[in-house]
C-alpha cells in the first residue's frame, strides 16, 4: 500500500528563531490526517526542529547530504551526522542541487547508496526542464534521470526510496503542470519502474509532485490516482497554506 506523503521544503529560508516561530505554527495546525508529514529546516535548525516535533508526527527531514561517511570534505554533511540527530529522511537530487551545484545522476548514486547503508530513507527528487518539455524529450529526460541513479538498486531498496517528480519549469515560476500532466508523467515514472522491477514494486513505490503546488490545486493533483502527495516549497512556509494542502487529501 502506498503512502500518501507531503513533505515541506524550506530550503534556505529561516533563522533558529524563524524556526522555532513556524514549527509552533505547525503544531497548532496539527491534527489527524491521511498523509504522512514532513519538513526540512536548513542544516543548522535540524535538531531544534527534530527536538520541537519529536513527539508529533510530523517528520523532520534533511535537504541534502554528502556520500562520504567523513574527511577532508568542507562544509559537507554525512549520513552518520544527519542520523546523530534524529534524521532518518533525506532528499536528493533536487533542481536546485542539479543546476546550481553541478549534481549529476553518478554523484547522485554515491549519495543515494550512502543514506541506504545508514538505513535513511531517501527522497529522490528528478524532473525536465522547459526545453525539454517543449521538444516533447520530457519523458526520456526523466527516465534516463531515475534509470542512472537508481537503476543499479536492488527492488528491495524501493521500500526506502520516494519518488519526487520535479517540472522544473514549475518551480518558483507560478506555473504548475496541469494535474492531467502531472498524471501523464507519474504514470510513465510508475510503468519505468514496473518495466525493470515489476509492478508489485512499482505499485508499492509513492511518487510526490513538485512544481508550486498550492491550497487551491492541492486536491486535483492529489486526486489523480498516481501522484500521491507533495514536495512542497513556498508554501510551506506558512503553517496554514501547509496543512491546507495536507489536508488535501
């Protein structure tokens, strides 16, 4: 059975303070809902978050680590480190890795190979840019995406791996893929992975969207049978716009 996820993604967005200030926000909202909940503070707010939410249910995540277990890397973080305080849940690959961080699929690999040997689970974030879509490459951009980093895993491992379909197009734009186009390509995400591991595989594997997801489109994207659930940015931001979208379901 597949879980419904929504996971926030702060990025590089609030001091310890603003922090602290939201996660507050984020318990008052709280209450019994059909989705799993996540979120992920900047590195250095990891553990106020996990030590604030501990005793709710709601997640707290990292946004990115290293695929070294230690040394000579500056200003990186392990998996070992992330689990010392109390994070067992990353996301990897996102866009803004990719473009801005020169992130390949190969290095990508490495990561995901080193969160599943320290027993993380793994948000493994893929998607095409504009040209791409517009050249009708999409769906080969994105298959060639998740057979290059995860390919090599063995079926197993997919019960630690979460799929996070990113337009990246979509993102920070105020464009959002049609929920008909969100379907279209969770689908074909869902029958790459059925065509190398099986369906009981591909069946047990949720796949989040990600591209500006809001309040208002929550529910349609979240109704269409594949997508199930969010990897939401800005609008997480706002405890109440959050759980207007996780209570979407």
């Amino acid at each position: 059975m597949r879980k419904n996820i929504v996971a926030g993604n702060w990025k590089m967005n609030n001091d310890l303070a603003q922090t602290q200030a939201l996660i507050t926000d984020l318990k008052a909202q709280t209450k019994t809902t059909n989705a799993e909940v996540m979120v992920a503070p900047t590195f250095t707010n990891l553990y106020s978050a996990y030590e604030a939410l501990k005793e709710t249910d709601i997640e707290v995540v990292a946004q990115n680590m290293h695929f070294a277990e230690n040394g000579a890397y500056t200003g990186e973080i392990s998996a070992a480190m992330l689990k010392s305080v109390g994070i067992k849940t990353v996301i990897l690959g996102h866009s803004e890795r990719r473009e801005y961080f020169n992130e390949t699929d190969e290095l990508l690999a490495k990561k995901v190979d080193a969160a599943l040997a320290n027993d993380m689970r793994v948000i493994f974030c893929f998607g095409e840019e504009l040209a791409d879509r517009k050249s009708g490459n999409h769906e080969q951009v994105v298959e060639d995406q998740i057979k290059n980093a995860l390919f090599h895993l063995k079926s197993w491992d997919y019960k630690n791996i979460v799929l996070a379909y990113e337009p990246v197009w979509a993102i920070g734009t105020g464009e959002t893929a049609t929920p008909e186009q969100a379907q279209d390509m969770h689908a074909h995400i869902r029958k790459t992975i059925a065509d190398h591991y099986g369906y009981d595989t591909a069946n047990s594997v949720s796949i989040l969207y990600g591209g500006s997801v809001k309040p208002n489109n929550a529910q349609e994207i979240f109704g269409k049978p594949d997508v199930d659930g969010g990897l939401i940015g800005g609008a997480s931001l706002k405890a109440e716009d959050f759980f207007a979208i996780v209570n979407a379901f």
